[in-house]
C-alpha cells in the first residue's frame, strides 16, 4: 500500500473511531465545496504531505475523509488536472488512479496562451517579460549548452532555412528554437516559464505573419530574411559562449518582431 494512501486511510479511521477530524484531512464546509476540496488537497501539496508522485486517494475515499459529495471531489481533480497539478489514468495497474504531477509546463502554456487571448495581460508586459526571461536564458545556454543542444537548435535553423517553408511551419519550428535556447541553460523553472511565454504568443505572431503581405519592406519574404539572419546570429553566439553578444542579439531579434505586432493591434 502506498504511504500516502495509508497515512489517508490511518487518518479516516481514527476519525471513525473517535469521531474527530483528522490531523492531515478534515471534512470542509459545504458552501462552495469543489473550490474547499481544493484548497484543502493544496494545502496538502504545499505542506510537503503530498509530494510529486504520489497518488491520491480513490474518488470515493477521498469525498469520505473530507465529508464531501463525490461529484465536489471529481470537480476539484479536473480543476487540478487543468492546472497540470495532477494526471488522472483509468483502469488498474501501477500507472492508474489519480497522481500529484511535476510536470507542469504544458499547464502553464495552456494557461498564458488563454490569458494572452482575453487580453488579461497587455502585448507589450508580454514582450517584455519575454525579453527579460529570454535574456537570462540564452546567457546560461552560453555556458551550460551541451552539444546535443547545439545540434537541437542547428536542426531548427537548418529547418527553417527551407526554402519553400510555409507560415505557420515556420511559426512553429521558431517556437521550437526559443524552447531549445532556453532548455540548454538547464534551469527549468526559466526553461518552462520561457517556453509557456512563447507558446502563449504563438498565435498572435502567427496572426501578424499571415497578415503580412508578399511583397514591400513589409512583406512577409523580407521579414523572413530578416528572421532568419537572426536566428543564425543568435546560435553563433551561443555556439561561441558569448552571453553578452547572445542576450543582445535575441532582444533585438524579439523586439524588431514584435513591433509589427504592436503596429497590427
């Protein structure tokens, strides 16, 4: 039996026995309960008495040491799920039931990308947010890439170096690339609030590319010209460990974009 299962299990019998909450998990009141479930199971996490890996009780059990309905439970797990928090698996085995997660980046991806979306956050805060993480990250690539993460970015280069490339190929493997820049510097809270950002702004970038048109200073194969001697700069600069040179390439890249994005809003 799991510990984290028999410290729950332990908990709800002493209650039946003495008829008092337990220690770890007391029943919560029932107004609001989905939104009381949750606190209580955060607070569980935040505490250090539920760790990354360790499974949660079964559905039923748990809505019986917390003296709530079944379906408040089953609310409060989806709104984790969704918060990349935990990961839910059916059926039975090893990898079934409900697991406190440490994979949280696809979360906050999903995340930014909606906030983004409803303007909770202004474009320029977003920029600059971006170049201030995207800095940090690329000077730690410069000392800590190792050279499978230089051969991940020539690959993206190399990529979007193709010639009969299309927009939203190239939007992706750009993506792609700032991952790349920011999980070579081996911090991965950085890397994964870096990445989060990026992915967040993905369809806004991708909107102003296809709103560029085919020809002029403007046009979309000039800018792609443009992109690209970035890109290439950028990753010699990293490839030679130069931080300095590295961080003031990629904000003059990221900036120099984002001001046909702030022109097109």
């Amino acid at each position: 039996m799991a510990e984290p299962t028999r410290r729950l299990k332990d908990a709800a019998a002493s209650e039946l026995d003495d008829g008092r909450p337990s220690e770890d998990w007391a029943p919560v009141s029932r107004v609001r309960t989905y939104e009381l479930v949750l606190q209580s199971i955060e607070t569980q996490i935040v505490s250090g008495a539920l760790r990354a890996g360790e499974r949660l009780p079964p559905e039923r059990e748990l809505a019986v040491l917390l003296g709530v309905s079944r379906p408040a439970v089953r609310e409060a797990l989806r709104v984790l799920e969704a918060q990349g928090a935990i990961r839910s698996q059916v059926g039975k085995g090893p990898d079934s039931g409900t697991t406190i997660d440490r994979v949280p980046s696809g979360a906050l991806g999903r995340l930014l990308r909606l906030h983004v979306a409803l303007g909770s956050f202004p474009l320029q805060d977003v920029i600059d947010t971006r170049v201030a993480l995207e800095r940090s990250s690329v000077v730690l690539a410069c000392r800590n890439a190792r050279p499978q993460d230089l051969a991940r970015m020539r690959e993206d280069i190399e990529a979007m170096d193709d010639p009969d490339i299309d927009r939203e190929t190239f939007n992706q493997i750009d993506t792609d690339f700032h991952v790349a820049l920011a999980d070579a510097g081996g911090n991965r809270l950085m890397s994964d609030v870096t990445g989060a950002i990026r992915e967040s702004v993905k369809m806004p970038i991708l909107a102003t590319m296809n709103g560029m048109p085919e020809t002029g200073k403007r046009g979309w194969p000039r800018i792609l010209e443009g992109l690209r001697a970035d890109h290439h700069a950028i990753f010699t600069a990293v490839e030679a460990g130069d931080g300095e040179q590295a961080a003031a390439r990629l904000e003059a890249h990221i900036r120099g974009f984002s001001a046909h994005m702030t022109t097109a809003t």
